[in-house]
C-alpha cells in the first residue's frame, strides 16, 4: 500500500492551526466566522506555525527537547534518508504522541479561554483599544443583535424588532420580543425568532384615521399566541430593530401620563 | 445564536400579566409602564427605547 506520509505529516503538523483558528472565531456554538478560503488557509497555517513555536519552546521545561531535523528528514523523498526519521520516530512514539496530544488539547481549550475573555471584558467593542485585533468586522448581524458593543452599565434588557412580511400578497407588520437568530452558511440572516408577537396590516397605514395618532396606529396590533414566532429572513421587507432598557420606576415616573387629546379621534 | 435579553427582561416576559403589558402602546414620551406582582409585592418598571452603542 502506498502511503504519502509526507502528506500526512503536513496534515498533522497544520492541523493544530485550524482547530486553534476554528475555536477563536466560535461564539456560542454557531460559527461568525464567514471568512474567504483563502484567508482561513492562511491564518490557519500562521497559528499551526505560532503553537509548534510555543510548544517547541515548552518541550525543555518539561525536560525535553524537540528534534526538528526528524520531522524534515521525514518530508525527504530520499528513501534512505526516510526511513532513518521512521526509525527514530518509532523509537520515541510516546513523545511524540505526547507533543502532538498536548498541542491539539491546547488548540482546543486555549483559543475558548481567549474567546470568553474577549467577550468577559468585551475587547471586541467598537471603541475598545483592542478591537482592532478581536473585533468580529465580517459579522455585523453579531453586533446588532446581541448587544455586544454596549457598555455594561448602558446595556440595553431586549431588542425589540418590527418587520413588515407579504402575507398572501399584503403587507403585515410583526412586532416582538427577540429571542435567537440564525444565519445561513454565507453569513446573511436565515430567520428570526421573536416572542411576544403582535401584528397587524401595513395598509391601515394608509387609513386617514390611523394616521392621526401613533396610539390609533398601535391599537390594531394583535396578539399572535404562541412561545415563539419564526420569521424567514428572505421574507423580511424591511426590519426595523429597538433597543428597549427596562428601569425600576421612580416617585416622579409614576405620575399619570397625561396623552395627547386627538380631537379628531375623539369626535369619531 | 441567541438574542440580547437581560434576565429581568426573561423574568417580565415569563409572566403572562407583565407579558401583556409590555405589548402596550408606549406613551407620548415613548415609554411603557409594567406593573409586576411578584410574592405579595407591587413592582412598577419603566421600558423605554435607548441609543444604539455605535
């Protein structure tokens, strides 16, 4: 059998670098990262070449030393030269093993560990000093949606989303609550997910007696019932997105709203 | 991925009584007044709609 051994132990050797770049890039299970081929192919081999770097430097605290020149004897199409590396590769595969075990565990939990600081200390926001660095650019659905590049002390309690959909031909518009959005594989919007849901037909817009107040215009919402109602983006005319910050009221809050008198309304 | 929403938000929206109330029409200054009862107390919160960050 046939076996490309110098392909494999290319493979190995990168592996590391794509495991690393693929936890970095991953928030909450669902991949931001929608980055061209050939960028990911790049950042992948930069990171396998950091960690063998890192990890070539830990090999003597923990009393040992890595020989490099068997991993390039190993890449040799000199069969001689190729099958000295095998035998000293097999005369120390647990090492080995060791060495390549640790560096996939490590590119594993280390980019994870990285990511939760990221987001603990948001060193992704738009104006922090490291957003250069950490920042998300290809993923603005990201930022939009979950808050991320509000400050603690201002971060809004939900997002409140309005979207007008054709329903058999007319024009309905959703509002509520949103709970989860998901992406399609190019990184655009799939579907939202809202809760709390009310609608009613854009064309009462149109209405001269719903034109006259924004209460009138609320006022023919209904409720959807149900947990939770699923919008397919591709369905979505227009969206419109409200951050909402819910507050303790105060003494001077609880004062009754005195409302606009519509007189016209009154009157009909 | 799921969407921002803080737990009081989870909390008011848990409630059918807080739940109706925020579909409410907001006032002329754009706010919405909840009034939760929660274990014998009366809780009253303000919604209002903030900036966005960027």
């Amino acid at each position: 059998m046939n076996f490309a051994l110098p392909a494999l132990v290319v493979f190995l050797c990168l592996l590391p670098g794509f495991i690393f770049r693929s936890r970095l890039k991953r928030v909450e299970s669902t991949s931001l990262d929608y980055s061209p081929f050939g960028r990911v192919v790049s950042e992948g081999v930069l990171w396998a070449g950091v960690l063998h770097v890192v990890w070539i430097a830990l090999c003597p605290v923990f009393g040992d030393v890595a020989d490099l020149s068997i991993a390039l004897r190993l890449l040799s199409s000199n069969l001689d030269v190729h099958g000295k590396a095998l035998n000293a590769v097999a005369s120390q595969i647990p090492r080995i093993a060791g060495y390549f075990i640790s560096l996939y565990a490590g590119s594993y939990l280390i980019p994870s560990v990285i990511r939760w600081l990221i987001s603990k200390y948001r060193l992704d926001r738009y104006d922090s000093d490291w957003s250069w660095l950490f920042r998300f650019n290809d993923a603005p659905w990201y930022y939009l949606l979950t808050g991320a590049d509000f400050d603690e002390d201002n971060e809004p309690d939900f997002i409140e989303a309005t979207a007008i959909v054709n329903v058999a031909g007319e024009p309905y518009l959703f509002k509520g609550v949103l709970d989860r959005f998901y992406f399609k594989s190019d990184g655009t919007l799939d579907r939202l997910v809202l809760e709390n849901t009310t609608r009613r037909k854009l064309n009462e817009d149109k209405s001269p007696r719903r034109r006259r107040s924004a209460a009138a215009a609320e006022a023919g919402f209904s409720a959807i019932e149900g947990d939770s109602f699923v919008i397919q983006y591709d369905q979505v005319v227009t969206l419109n997105i409200q951050y909402k910050k819910i507050d303790l009221a105060t003494a001077a809050a609880l004062t009754p709203i005195v409302a606009p008198v519509d007189a016209a309304e009154a009157l009909a | 991925m799921k969407a921002l929403k803080s737990p009081l938000a989870k909390q008011l929206l848990s409630n059918p009584r807080t739940r109706e109330q925020l579909r409410q029409v907001p006032s002329s200054t754009g706010e919405t007044r909840v009034v939760e009862l929660r274990n014998g107390q009366t809780q009253h919160y303000v919604v209002r709609v903030v900036p966005k960050a960027a």
